[in-house]
C-alpha cells in the first residue's frame, strides 16, 4: 500500500497511487515500468476505490505514469484457465468497470500514449475523457487470439459503433487521437502534456454541479438511452420533477433570476 494524501484508508496496491486536491482524487495508474498493464490485483484495487469513494470527494480524474495512459490487460498473468474461470475472471472486470461508471461520483479520464485493450475499456467506462495529442487507440486482442472481456463490446460500440470496432480488431488498426476525437472516443483534445491541468479543471467545474444533475447523468442518462422513447420521456419527467424540487436547483436559478454575476451561458471558446 502506498501513503497518500487522499484521506482514504482504503488499502490499494503499489500500482495505484491517490492523490486529493479539494473536493477531487486524481487515481494514478502507478505501473509505468509495465505501461501500467492492468493486473488482477490492480483491477480490484480500482473496483474498491471506486465502490468507497472517499468522503467529501466529488469528482475523480484517473490518469497512467509514463509515457502510456494503459497497455490493457497484464499479458503475463494469462494463465491456462477453464470456461468457468475464464467467466469469472471477466465477471471481475465488469464488476470494478461498473464501479467506475455507476459509482458515486464523475470520473474524468486522462489519456496519453497507448490506451488500448483493456485500457480503452477502462477508458471507456469513464463519464469524460481528454486526450493528449500522443494519444492512440487499439484493441490487440484480435491479434492475441483472445476477446474483450472487460465490458468493451457494450461499451466502446456506444462511443464509436460495432462497424469501427470490428475494424479495430479484425484488422488491428489503430486509431489516432484526431480520430478518437472525431470519432467520439475522446471529448476533448489536447496537446501533449497538457491533459491532466484540463482533466483537473473538468473535475472542479463537474464537482461544483448540483449532486442530482451529477447522478442523473451518470445513473439516469444511460439508462433513458437504452430505453424506447415512450419509457425514456416518462423517465425524464420523473428525474426532471425530482432535479427541478430539490433546494440546491432552486437557489441557482435564483442566482440566475437576481443577476448574479457568472451566471449566464458561456459562448464557446
Ligand atoms: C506488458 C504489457 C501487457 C507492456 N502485459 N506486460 N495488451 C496488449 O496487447 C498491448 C501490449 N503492449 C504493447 O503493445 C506495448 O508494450 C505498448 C505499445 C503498450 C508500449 O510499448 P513500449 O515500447 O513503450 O513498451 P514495451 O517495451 O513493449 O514494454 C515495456 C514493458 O512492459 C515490457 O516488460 P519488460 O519486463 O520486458 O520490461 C513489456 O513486456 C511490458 N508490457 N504491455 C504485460 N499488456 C479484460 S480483457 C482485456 C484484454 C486485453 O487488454 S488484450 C490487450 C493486451
């Protein structure tokens, strides 16, 4: 376990260090001398970070040391398994990604160099992601024989689609991060060494939203998008009533109504 200033007493592995700054955590994938392939004891370390946020943290920024966000999936732990422990092994992945994706609070990602197999999954699973101009995309494991199994069939096909996801790993193309960005992989673009004062930034401004907005995007939208759109509009109404009621909404739209400095709409920059 390594020390922290996060105020968490949670026990992490040495391949994942925390950091707080205010009311957010930057979560580093701290394996740089193996591109921060993702290990089992790695995986569960995030799983449980994720499901014990610590208190008073709003929003988390997740980001890799060294020259790589993630080479996915810790090739050297691919031991002979049977189908049912091939299952739960996959099950595993699923269960800390769902934790980053349907926890309590926002998670923006940093990426840079390689984000590929298991590490776009892990991306993927993120609310917000910027990306370095070093940035690529891959997903190997067409090329190793194997198959997602950390949620990246539902989850990468809903950033760029089935059909570019098939080309990424029945050819093993990659993908560059202009591409990612076109393409929906990432929000947000830019330059080399630049994403984690952005990431921080995002963070801040996410962690200063109202608690309902921020739990409606992250458990609500998700959900109204899988639905049909009589379910989906029935389902806004409910989460829009809720939002609309609640005390924290009514004194910012006060703050809007009085003139408050700050409060308008910002035209793009
Ligand atoms: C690793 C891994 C790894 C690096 N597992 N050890 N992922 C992949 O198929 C990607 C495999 N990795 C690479 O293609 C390259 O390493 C990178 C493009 C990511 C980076 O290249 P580079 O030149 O910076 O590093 P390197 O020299 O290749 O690697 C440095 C060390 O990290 C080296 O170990 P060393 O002991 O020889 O120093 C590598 O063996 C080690 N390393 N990547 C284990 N992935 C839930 S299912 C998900 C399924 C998947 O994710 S499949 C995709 C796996």
């Amino acid at each position: 376990m390594k020390s922290d200033s996060s105020g968490t007493t949670r026990s992490l592995p040495d391949s994942l260090h925390v950091e707080r700054d205010g009311d957010i955590a930057l979560l580093r994938l701290d394996r740089a001398q193996k591109r921060n392939a993702l290990n089992d004891p790695t995986i569960l370390g995030i799983g449980a970070f994720f499901e014990e946020i610590p208190a008073g943290v709003r929003a988390v920024v997740i980001h890799g040391a060294g020259e790589h966000f993630c080479a996915g999936l810790d090739l050297s732990e691919l031991e002979e398994r049977d189908a049912v422990e091939g299952v739960m092994h996959s099950r595993m992945w699923h269960k800390a990604l769902d934790a980053v994706q349907f926890g309590t609070v926002p998670v923006v990602a940093v990426l840079h160099g390689a984000v590929v197999g298991g590490g776009l999954e892990l991306a993927a699973a993120t609310h917000i992601r910027v990306a370095e101009a070093s940035t690529f995309y891959a997903l190997p494991e067409g090329s190793r024989g194997i198959f997602v199994g950390g949620g990246g069939s539902v989850r990468i096909p809903r950033l760029v689609g089935a059909s570019r996801m098939t080309d990424m790993m029945l050819t093993g193309r990659a993908y560059s991060a202009e591409e990612g960005q076109q393409w929906g992989l990432s929000h947000y673009l830019v330059g080399s060494g630049e994403g984690l004062k952005k990431g921080i930034e995002l963070a801040h401004k996410i962690a200063a939203n109202a608690s309902m907005t921020n739990f409606a995007l992250m458990h609500v939208l998700p959900r109204i998008a899988e639905l049909g759109q009589d379910q989906g509009l029935l389902m806004e109404s409910l989460v829009a009533a809720i939002a609309q009621s609640s005390p924290e909404a009514k004194a910012r739209i006060q703050q809007f109504l009085s003139k408050q400095a700050g409060t308008k709409v910002g035209r793009p920059k």
